[in-house]
C-alpha cells in the first residue's frame, strides 16, 4: 500500500513516516500544499494522510482540487482544530476522516486500516487463491497452512497481484503501488522481488506468478 504524507513540521513526518514504513506502507513526503497537491494529482495512492495547516495552499484547497479532479482516494485530515463545527466543515469538504492533533500511531493506523478497508468492501479481509492465503491486517500468509516468510516487498506484491487475480499488472503500476517516490523505475528490483517470491510460493508441478511478455505480472492458475 502507498500512502501520501503532506505534513510542514519534520519533527512530525520524519517519525511518522518511518513509523508506517515499519509496518510495511510505501510512503511519499510533502513538506507544502502545493508539492503535496501535485503529488496527489499526478500519483495513485491509496491512502493520504493531510495536515490541515499548510503552507502555499491548506488540507481544505487540497481536498477541494483532488474531489474537483474526480479522485476518490481516501483522505485523513490531522488539523489541532477540535471545535465540533470545524469537524464537521473538513468532513463536508471531502475528507473521510480526521484527527485532532497529538494524536497517538494507533489510533492513525485503526484508522487507516478502516479506510482502506471501505474501497475493498467487496473484497473479502482474508485474500485466497488456490493454496495460499495472505491476511493484509495481520501480515500474515500461508501456503497450504504452512507460514511463509516473505519481506515487506514481497509481501505487498503478492497482496496486490492477490486482490485482482487473472489480471495482468504492469510494471509501472506495480512500482507505484508497492514502492515509494525514491525508487529507481528503471533498476531491476521488481524482476528480483517477484524471482524471490517465485522461489517461495511456487513449486515445480505449479506456477503462479506469470511473467506476461512486455506487459507485466499475475497471479493466475496455469493453463
């Protein structure tokens, strides 16, 4: 999963940051509305975490241009504003959710998952296909019942392969999803996560993973 993070005071986003790294999210940094906005606009994230207060434009401009764009990724405000009608204003604007400043990691991650959950609502919690079973909330994946020990990258490819099984996935929307802004698009990481991840998942009798000739990966039942 790749978050967005806009957020002016680095005494909050540097710990925050690492923090949701830690817990195996991809997560892009803006320190201005205005990078932050751009950054929304011209990436897919599937989740942004907004300060309210700002610099160049503020959490409320921001939500208003990305709603005005037709997105519809999920929002969570952070603002130190705790008046009821002030609340009530940000929900109004277009976010989905808020959090009055300090706030604690927990409460921001129960409420991230809860976010996150609401798009894949026809999607079931627990991922299955074939003999693997993979728990996005507890991190947990399975083979025949059997853990397997997968890194956070492996981890969130088979998770994303997982939730549109048969479809092919390209390589740009794998870096996106998967990676944050500093990754090298042009580096082989992806062919060696996805060979490691072969090695873990597949057995000689059955492929999984299917490299698609100049269009990308999927997790498919071979053929």
């Amino acid at each position: 999963m790749r978050l967005l993070l806009v957020e002016d005071d680095p005494e909050v986003t540097r710990p925050l940051a690492l923090a949701l790294k830690a817990v195996n999210f991809a997560v892009d940094t803006a320190r201005d509305g205005e990078q932050g906005c751009f950054l929304a606009l011209t990436n897919n994230y599937d989740l942004i975490i907004l300060d309210y207060n700002l610099p160049k434009l503020n959490g409320k401009e921001i939500i208003k241009k990305i709603r005005n764009e037709g997105r519809t990724t999920p929002i969570i405000m952070t603002t130190v504003r705790s008046e009821i009608k002030d609340k009530v204003d940000l929900l109004n604007s277009g976010a989905d959710d808020y959090l009055t400043k300090p706030f604690v990691l927990s409460e921001l991650l129960a409420r991230i998952k809860a976010l996150l959950r609401r798009p894949s609502a026809l999607s079931p919690e627990i991922l299955k296909f074939g003999v693997l079973e993979l728990d996005p909330n507890k991190f947990t994946a399975t083979k025949n019942g059997q853990r397997l020990q997968l890194t956070n990258k492996e981890f969130a490819i088979l998770e994303f392969l997982m939730r549109d099984p048969g479809q092919v996935k390209s390589r740009q929307e794998i870096m996106e999803h998967v990676w944050d802004q500093n990754a090298d698009p042009f580096s082989n990481t992806i062919e060696v996560h996805v060979g490691n991840l072969r090695q873990k998942i597949e057995d000689p009798k059955e492929r999984l993973i299917f490299n698609i000739s100049n269009r990308g990966y999927k997790i498919d039942r071979e053929k």
